[in-house]
C-alpha cells in the first residue's frame, strides 16, 4: 500500500478525497492536515460531514495535524486540496522533501515543468515529471488537476479533437458546492443567480488550451484555438452544467457518434468509470439532480447535440471535478512506475 495524506481535509473538498480515500486500494490515508484551529481533534470532532455519502467511521478517531511539512515526511504522496494561496509554497516543499504531490489547486497548473493532467486526453504529459527531477530538482513531483469546469469542458472536447476545433465558446450553471461549504450566502443564491465567479473565466480560457496540448518529450505546445468562457453560480448543489460551442468540422451526427464511441486510452484503475463520456439521447438531458453520480460520480454527461455546433455537458464538480479527479491521476501515476 503506498501511505498517503490529505492537506487540507475538513474543507469541501477534503471530505471528498477522505470519502473517495478511505477504503481505496492502493493508498492507505495515514495522515489528515487541516487548519491550527481543528489540529489535535479526532476527524469526527474536526468535521462537520456535509457529503451525501456516509461518513467513514474508520477515520473518525484519527487526529488531525497542522498542515506542516514535519507531520508529512514519512508519506508517499499527499492529496493537496488547500486554498491556492497555502499550496504554492507546501506544495513544493512536499515535493523537494521526495513526496509525490496530487493538488486540485491552481498555485502551479500553468507551471512550465508541472503537468496539467486529465488522465483520458493527456496522461503523457506525465513525463514533464522527469523534467522537474532533472530541471528543478526534486526527488518528489507535483501533478495538478485543472478546476473542475474544465475538466467537464475537455472531457466533452475530447472526441471532437481529430475534427479540428477551431473556436469554443461556454458558458457554465456551475452548483453552490463549488465555492466551498461557506463560499455563497443562502440569501445570496436562492432565487438567484450570479453571474460572476472569481478568477473561474480565466481558468478555463487558459487551462483548456494546456491539457489539449502536445507534449515533445521537454515542452506542452498549448491547443491552437481560442476558448471564450462566462462563468455563472446557480442554486444546484451539486453539477456544474455547461453551454458548449465548438466550431469544427464535425456535422451534428459526426459528433454523436463521437461522443457515444469515445473511450479513455487506459482501463482498469480504481476510481476510472465504465464509460468516462455518456451521450444521452434526449432533448432534456443531462440534469445535475439525474446525472451527477453516473460512474460513481466520475462520467461526464453529454447531450442536446446541435447545429452549430452546440451541447450541453454535466459532471460531478467535487468527484470528476476535484477530489476524483485526483485520484485517478494518482492511479494512473501508479501505472505508470512514478509511485
């Protein structure tokens, strides 16, 4: 079993790797860090359990620990899901103290050395981790996963790829999970939307490009087309859904088909679903309240093909969007010898 940890464990998120982590087969959570206020506690003190999915009692007497180095360094690898702002700066120190670093935050995704990986479209990217050993000296490696509208966004872009995308346009309904457990008022979002999330716009203009790359063995040559996002909090809990326009050569039943043969390049790992793109025939289709949890949480849903071209895609933005997300990376970093 490779002994792991989660940074950053009492929040949104964190619950999600605890859930997804605690009875997983390849790692073995050890440690859980949080904030100085909850250090000392046992889990089941330090957490108020927000999930849908019951609490794992296993960990309920563990205690948590300052988010320091010290209480790290007899780990394999830690799961980082910190507010950006803390990351940058543990992140790396975990990474130079030899530890493999799987972050769902943004402090180094556009990281010239540090690979921005969603494991169906670009796990060769990988191998910018032997760039960061020989060029900046780790005996770790950090892997990032982008923010969880992009992730949904690529994955839909994925099978459309060989058709060459030219121009995407999206405009997201993205759920009140997304913004942490204390991120939007009640009386701020009920009967409401908001037509703004900090900084989101910009990741998903930027990061799209870097995923859908190529990678040369030393550098990623970002995606050549441009990608226009408007980001948009709605009163979901859980489901970021989005308005897609890719303009490429894939005529509306080209695209279908593409969506419904597409398949990851990989099988077998753990947290990976059956299918990792669902295309769903109905008008009406995909919902967050119907669709959010099909492959455990980890499919993306695809739907309402149109000319233009223009679909809806749906996915579960703290599973396939963040903690899951994660952890498949770690899998397939597994697979692949780097733990």
């Amino acid at each position: 079993m490779i002994s792991v940890g989660v940074l950053g464990a009492t929040g949104a998120v964190g619950q999600r790797f605890v859930q997804l982590l605690s009875d997983h087969p390849y790692f073995d959570l050890t440690v859980l860090t949080a904030s100085k206020r909850s250090a000392g506690k046992r889990y089941a003190e330090a957490v108020n359990w927000r999930l849908d999915s019951p609490f794992p009692t296993s960990l309920a007497d563990k205690r948590v620990v300052d988010t320091d180095i010290s209480a790290l360094k007899d780990l394999d690898l830690v799961f980082s899901a910190l507010p950006a702002e803390l990351a940058g700066s543990i992140e790396l120190a975990c990474a130079k103290a030899g530890m493999g670093v799987c972050s769902n935050a943004s402090a180094h995704r556009m990281s010239d050395h540090i690979p921005l990986v969603v494991p169906e479209i670009n796990g060769d990217h990988l191998g910018l981790i032997d760039l960061q050993r020989d060029k900046d000296g780790y005996d770790g490696f950090i892997v990032t996963n982008p923010n969880c509208s992009t992730i949904m966004l690529t994955l839909s872009l994925a099978p459309l790829q060989p058709y060459h995308i030219r121009d995407v346009k999206v405009a997201t309904m993205q759920a009140i999970s997304g913004a942490g457990f204390e991120g939007v008022p009640g009386m701020g979002i009920l009967d409401n939307i908001v037509p703004y999330i900090g900084s989101e716009e910009e990741k998903m203009e930027h990061e799209t490009g870097k995923i859908m790359g190529t990678f040369d063995g030393s550098t990623v040559s970002f995606a050549s087309f441009p990608v226009s996002a408007s980001c948009h909090r709605v009163p979901v809990i859980d489901g970021h859904t989005m308005a897609v326009w890719a303009e490429c050569d894939a005529s509306v039943e080209v695209a279908k088909k593409a969506f419904m043969s597409y398949k990851a390049p990989f099988s077998g790992l753990p947290t990976q679903p059956d299918k990792s793109l669902l295309y769903h025939e109905e008008d009406n289709r995909p919902q967050p309240r119907l669709d959010r949890m099909r492959g455990g949480g980890m499919s993306v849903s695809v739907g309402r093909v149109r000319e233009g071209l223009r679909y809806i895609a749906m996915g579960h933005n703290t599973i396939r969007g963040a903690a899951g997300a994660s952890i498949l990376n770690a899998e397939l970093l597994r697979e692949k010898k780097y733990l």
